[in-house]
C-alpha cells in the first residue's frame, strides 16, 4: 500500500484557518511549526503534518492517539503501526506518503530555475553522478528535467533517513530505488521513492482540510 496525498497550503495563510489548523496537530510538533521564521513556511509545515493526520485517520489511525519516535538519523517514524511516512512541501504544494514499507518523498515547483540553465548546471555538476549528467544532456529541457531527477535523489536520501546531508553525487537515482514520479497541477514535480517495486500506488492531488 501506498498513498500519496496533495494539497494547497494557501488556505493557512488565513491567521483563523492557521489557528484551528494548529489545534489539531500535536505539541512538539506545534514548535517545529512555529519555529520557523516565515509564516509561509509555517503555514507548508503545518499543511504537511495535517495531510499525515488526514491520511492515518483514513486508514483508522487516530492522529491523536498515535505515537511517534525520532530514529538515530533523525527521521521521524510511527511506532508499532507497520506504516511509514514521509512529508514535503514547495510553493503552495504540501504532500505526504503513507505506505506500509519504508517511503521517501519530495515535491517540487518545475520552475524552481526559471530559465537559468547556467545556474542548473552548476547545480546539476554538484549532485548528480556521471550517468545521471548523460541522461540529463540528452533531454529536451534541461531545467525541468534537473528537476525531475532532483525529487527522486531527495526522495531517495529521505527514504533512507541521510537527508541533504548526503552527498548527492554518491545517490544514482538510475540503478538504486524505485520510483513514481507525477507532474501536478500548477507545475509541480512529485516522487516518491521505495526499496521494493509498489503496485496500486494511489495519488490524491487536491486533497481538502477539515479544520475543525
């Protein structure tokens, strides 16, 4: 099993709707959220987190209820549930995966460049490997195709609890992992990354809040 779920962050740049949003989500997880400087981060943060308690309470698990632990590496996981999760955000994007085997997962805008090849190709020299720049140079749009090969590199790091800490020239997206990757509404980029090939994947963009 694993399930995808997409929605926009903007309805939480609304100070009541962040308010009653912020109600719901538990309290260490309420100073992760406030710890960031921008409301606009806040309000992506707190869009995630209320996308994890929407998807386990669709799968019968009380968000509420439910306990959380911080691995070695830093990556938060449930306990004693048999599911994994993983939350991003970009833009006005917040996404989660829930699975019942290990996930990584990364959003991204396809604009994040603009048109600035040089710029992705600095970028493209500092994270990917050789194969990867080959793969890269024979695409038909450089800066959205970087992108592209970007989430499933993040998605990967993020499965395996390395984080942006890794570097990126040591991850071949082409012969490790499996991936599923969408093109979202709004020009957004979406993977997500598992150990073991996953069927039935299930997305569900435009995914709505309940606040209350």
């Amino acid at each position: 099993m694993l399930k995808v779920y997409i929605a926009d962050c903007t309805p939480f740049a609304e100070p009541d709707v962040f308010r009653r949003g912020l109600a719901l989500v538990k309290e260490e997880r309420k100073d992760r959220i406030l710890s960031f400087r921008s409301h606009a981060d806040r309000q992506r943060s707190l869009s995630a987190t209320l996308l994890l308690r929407l998807a386990l309470e669709k799968e019968g698990i009380s968000y509420a209820d439910s306990c959380f632990r911080i691995e070695a590496n830093g990556k938060p996981q449930l306990c004693d549930q048999g599911l994994y999760f993983s939350l991003s955000h970009s833009g006005d994007r917040a996404l989660c995966a829930l699975a019942d085997c290990e996930v990584g997962a990364d959003i991204e805008l396809l604009s994040r460049f603009g048109k600035d090849e040089n710029k992705a190709r600095q970028v493209a020299r500092r994270c990917l490997t050789a194969d990867e720049r080959v793969q890269l140079e024979a695409s038909d749009d450089f800066c959205e195709n970087l992108i592209r090969m970007w989430t499933k590199k993040e998605s990967y790091v993020k499965l395996t609890g390395e984080g942006l800490a890794c570097d990126f020239t040591s991850v071949d997206t082409i012969r490790r992992g499996f991936y599923e990757q969408r093109i979202l509404s709004g020009g957004y980029c979406a993977t997500v990354c598992t150990r073991k090939s996953c069927s039935g994947i299930l997305w569900f963009e435009g995914t709505k809040f309940i606040y209350e």
